[in-house]
C-alpha cells in the first residue's frame, strides 16, 4: 500500500494506480466526480447489525444474481446530487427482491424520492443540510413505498429535496404503497464468519452494506478492486449481487448507486476474504437483507 495523501488532479491519482506494480484493477476519471464531494458522502451513517446463518450446507463457488436473473437485478441507479445511498438501495433491493421471488414481475422500481420526502426525519430543503442518514428498513416496514413511475427520483439532479405526496407525478391517485416484512442482520464488525454469512445469505438474495470511500475507489473502473492509497472520504450504501474467485483472487460483486456509467456497468468487484476486520474497506461489517 502506498502512503499517499490527497492529490492536486484526479489525472494524477490515475497515473499513480496505473503504476502500482501487481495491481487487479483499472482506474478512470469520471467527469461527474464533482458530485461526489466529501461534505455530502459524510452525511451518511450505518447501524450495527446481529443476524447469523447457521447452516453447513457446501456453498457453490460462483454466483452472480446479474447472471441468474438480469431481468431483475440490472438496474442501476444514480444518487446524483443527493447522497442517500442508503434509500436508493434500499428501494432498488425490495424491486429485485420482489422480483426473484416472483412477486412482481416484470420488476417493479420503487421509489426512493418517496422515502425520503416522507420519512419525518427528513426537514432540510437541500440535499447538503439533511441529518445523517439511516439505511431505510424502517420506514419501508412501518410506511413502505409506491412506485418509481409514480413518484420518480428527482434529488438527484435537483440536490432538494421536497414534500411528501399525496399524489403521484402525473397528479393521479397514489396507489397502495408496498413494505417489506422484515430485515435479517447478516454480519457485523467483530465476527470472522462474516465471509461465509455473507455467502449463504446472498443464495436466497442480494444484500445490503455500507463500505468505507477512499480516495481510490472514486475512480474505479475495472477489475477485482482492492485498496492501493487515499485517504478515507465517507461510507456509503450498496448492494451485494453476488461472489467469485479471478486468477486466484476471491471477489465480491457489488452494484453501486453512481449510475452504469460507472465501474463495470454501474458494478464493481471487490476482493473478499482478505482476513481483515471487517473485510476490504469494511465491506463485510455492516450488511442487511430485506424479507419481502
């Protein structure tokens, strides 16, 4: 790892990963990295989780939910302007998880703008002003949501936020809003099972987690990412699709909320197993899955 502190010009971090000997993965600029600003990505937070998969069954050596189901697990979204990674994954997990499970079909977006308008924690006007954000589960078991095609994702390009609805976009009737029934704790900090917790629970879905930003991971483009040098930036929400092994390399795959303009398609892989704490960038630390 290299001990490198912030530098002048997102060309320059490029140029330094590019020349990390031995490294297993691409980096790019990306012209909307503006967006990603410190002050915003450190308005995010997480929660401690506490759930333990017990079973002994073998655990196969692939999966990948983008290639079982790609009609219910390749939308990618963008927070934009608005750092509530935590709402949008949370609302693009109960789309995919309702729609492996055969309960909407073909898959339903839900809408993260509703969640964040009408949750009541929810008061600054900007995105920039809002209290630190909790994950969603929640609001989506006690109110749950409507539809993406009725109240549609707006923070993003705008960095308001607005009013709780009561209409959809078009000023038609809200229609009934759908919940989740419960959220299972997959792994927390100090468990060194957490790997294999992960594993067995991504068999029946894909799940939620919070990893640390560095510096380094904003310009990820490809490959099995691991830490190379940058400071630590904020934490953010995404979703574990699924698991594998590269050259001898474990990974898991990951979509992010950064648009599919983004990394692999919007995904990134991210090394596995590595015997840290918390896995590479606490990524096996604090993750959750959603019953639908």
């Amino acid at each position: 790892m290299l001990g490198i502190a912030i530098l002048a010009a997102h060309e320059d971090v490029v140029a330094v990963l590019q020349n990390i000997p031995g490294i297993t993965w691409k980096a790019k600029v990306y012209d909307k990295m503006h967006a990603y600003s410190t002050k915003a990505i450190q308005k995010l937070q997480f929660t401690q989780p506490a759930y333990s998969a017990n079973t002994k069954d073998p655990l196969p050596d692939h999966l990948d939910w983008t290639e079982k189901r790609p009609d219910c697990m390749n939308v990618v979204s963008d927070i934009g302007m608005c750092c509530v990674s935590g709402l949008v994954s949370a609302a693009n997990i109960i789309s995919d998880m309702r729609c492996l499970k055969n309960l909407d079909s073909p898959r339903v977006e839900y809408s993260a703008q509703y969640m964040l308008n009408c949750d009541t924690q929810y008061k600054a006007p900007l995105c920039d002003d809002m209290p630190v954000q909790p994950d969603g589960w929640t609001f989506l078991i006690d109110n749950g949501t409507v539809p993406e095609s009725c109240v549609s994702y707006k923070s993003g390009k705008t960095g308001k936020t607005g009013k709780c609805p009561v209409k959809c976009d078009d000023q038609s009737k809200l229609p009934n809003r759908t919940h989740i029934k419960s959220v299972l704790f997959i792994c927390n900090f100090n468990d060194p099972e957490n790997e294999q917790r992960i594993m067995r629970a991504l068999i029946n879905g894909p799940i939620q987690t919070v990893i640390q930003v560095t510096e380094d991971l904003n310009y990820y483009e490809s490959g099995i990412y691991q830490y190379e040098f940058g400071a630590w930036v904020g934490w953010t929400y995404c979703e574990i699709v699924g698991f594998g092994e590269e050259n001898g390399v474990k990974f898991w795959k990951v979509k992010n909320e950064r648009g599919s303009d983004w990394g692999e398609n919007g995904f990134f892989r991210i090394v596995r197993g590595t015997g840290k704490q918390g896995g590479e960038n606490d990524i096996e630390s604090q993750c959750y899955q959603a019953v639908v």
